[in-house]
C-alpha cells in the first residue's frame, strides 16, 4: 500500500511539475490516467485545467466540468468549491444555477474550505438558492471567520455593530474588525479607525485611529481620506495642519466626496496654509453643490459677491473643466454640470 501510495503521488507530481513548465499535454495525460483510476486530486487538477484553455488553446468545458464533478462527489474542498463558483457566477456561459452552487459549496463548506463557508454565508444573506436567512449566515460567517476569513471577519464585525440577530456588542465588533482588518481589508480598516476615533467598544486613541484611517487611504478608501483631512484640519488629536489638510482633501475631493470638496472651498477663501484664491475657492463650492453639500450653494453665493462677472464666469469654466476631466471616476453628483445650479 505504501509502495502504491508512493507511485501514484509521483505521478501527481509529474503533472503539476509538467502543467508548472507550461507542457499541459502531459500534465493531462498523467492527470487523466490518475483521475480514471479514482484519485481526487488527479480529477481535481485535470478539471480546472482543461476549464482553464490552457490546453490547446481552448477551453474543454465539457470534460472540465466531469472532473470537477467527480472530485466534488469525492469530497474534494477545493473541487467543490470551484464547481460552486461556476454555477453561482454563471462561468463561460454556463448557465447561473444557484441551487447547484449551494449544494457544492455545501460540500466544500463541509470538508472545512472558509470561502465556501462564507460564501455560503452570502447567500443565506441575499437568499440565493436558499431562503433567506440571516441567523443562518452569521452561523456560517462565523465559521469562516474563526478560519481566518477576512470578508466573513468584516461581516461578523458588522452585524455585532448593527446588533442584527447577534446583539450589539461594540467590543465585540472591534475584536472582528481587528482580525480583518489586519490581514488588509480596508472596509475593516475603516470602521476599525473610527471606533478609535469615536471611543466605540473601546478608549479614545487618536494615534491609533489615524493609523488605521491611513492604511484605509492608502487603498483608495474616500471616507478615510476626507477624515484623515478633517482631522489636520481640526487639529483632532494634533495640532492644526492645513496644508496637510488640504493634501487628503485634494484626494477625496478627486473621487467626488462632497465634503472635501466644501472644505476645500473654504481654505481657498479663507487662505488656510495657501494663498486666498477665490476662483479655486468657487471652483470647489461649485463642485460641492453639483455633488448634493446643501451649504456649498451658500458658500458659493458668498464668494459670488467678491467676484466680478468674468471671474465667475472663468471659475464656472474651471470647475466644468474639473468636473468633465474626473466624469468618469465612480461618483454621485445631482447634476451633469456644476454651475447650472
């Protein structure tokens, strides 16, 4: 038995050494000897691989999906759980089949695999091939999250800041939103700043907060970039820093946070670390109020009233300019141009 188990692992191994050098022909044909025979992870590595086209070119999506079938019926985790995502996602043209989806995450789910298990989650969730059941899916989240799933993490962190189905227990989300956000999952790291920065489930800790708040921004995250702002803008935890301010506004305010965008206006009106400028003050106030701020219209108006009509007319321009060039980052804004307020 030994000597058998020993001779096919080789096998095994020449075809993943094979399909690593790019030869798939004999990874396939190792693989498919193997896979006949009853070996799981033959079946497994030989379905994803003649799903993936690598193999002449082109995708075998017939003999991929037997495969995966196979290795799935054998309880193999990660068979089951592609197979899962195939039909929850509707892959390659193949038909989405939600039910079909749940029964291989299920198995996968099972046999220990977290992203089955929270995917599981996600459905009970949104009700997708399954009813509707949100004590159901933190269950599964839950075991996914003491797996060391990031998403499933966030989501635990979440419901025990809601208190939906689990009670509000901020600390409790804190825990969460720390193991997530430590493997890098901005969401986590947003929420996971703000708790520090608003003492929920735990003491006050400006340094902490702004730690979290920049490793959010640094993903691209736009509520921690305006709150990286605010927060030089306020001096909160620090001493007063505008130009500092100004730097993290400027970055929100490209990805069309409102809020940034209206500060912006009133540094450049008020000279805060800059020179008054009162065409980039307009500017901003207008991009503000295109962008839904109710007190960006009055503060427009009031910059209005220094301005001459050429000036205001040049800023609106500018402004039109700004809002054209950066039209196509993801944005909510009230109206196709900023000055027809």
């Amino acid at each position: 038995m030994l000597l058998f188990s020993s001779v096919v692992f080789a096998d095994l191994k020449t075809g993943i050494e094979a399909a690593s050098n790019g030869d798939y022909k004999t990874a396939v044909d190792e693989w498919t000897k193997l896979a006949t025979s009853g070996d799981k992870e033959a079946q497994y590595n030989l379905g994803a691989l003649l799903f993936s086209g690598k193999v002449g070119g082109k995708q075998d999506i017939k003999n991929g999906l037997k495969w995966l079938e196979k290795a799935t019926e054998a309880n193999h985790p990660e068979a089951a759980y592609s197979l899962g995502l195939i039909y929850y996602t509707g892959a390659q043209g193949i038909p989405k089949d939600y039910k079909r989806a749940y029964q291989a995450f299920l198995k996968s789910a099972n046999n220990g695999n977290p992203n089955a298990q929270f995917t599981i989650g996600t459905m009970y969730t949104n009700g997708n091939g399954v009813e509707k059941n949100i004590a159901s899916a933190v269950d599964w989240y839950r075991k996914a999250a003491v797996q060391g799933n990031a998403l499933a993490q966030y989501n635990l962190g979440i419901f025990y800041s809601t208190g939906e189905v689990v009670g509000k227990d901020a600390s409790i989300a804190l825990q969460w939103f720390s193991k997530s956000a430590d493997q890098g999952y901005v969401g986590a790291q947003y929420n996971l700043a703000r708790m520090y920065r608003d003492g929920q489930g735990v003491s006050v800790d400006l340094a902490l907060s702004k730690m979290w708040f920049i490793k959010a921004a640094a993903q691209g995250n736009l509520e921690a970039q305006y709150a990286l702002g605010f927060m030089a803008y306020t001096g909160m935890g620090d001493e007063q820093n505008y130009q500092e301010a100004n730097e993290w506004f400027q970055r929100a305010a490209k990805g069309w946070d409102k809020n940034a965008q209206f500060h912006l206006s009133e540094i450049y009106k008020d000279g805060k670390g800059v020179s008054v400028d009162l065409i980039e003050a307009y500017k901003w106030s207008d991009l503000a109020a295109s962008s839904g701020h109710e007190d960006a219209h009055f503060l427009r108006s009031a910059i209005a009233a220094k301005l001459s009509i050429a000036d205001i007319e040049r800023a609106h321009n500018i402004a039109q300019d700004w809002f054209d060039t950066n039209h196509k980052i993801p944005h909510k804004h009230l109206e196709m141009k900023p000055h027809s307020h």
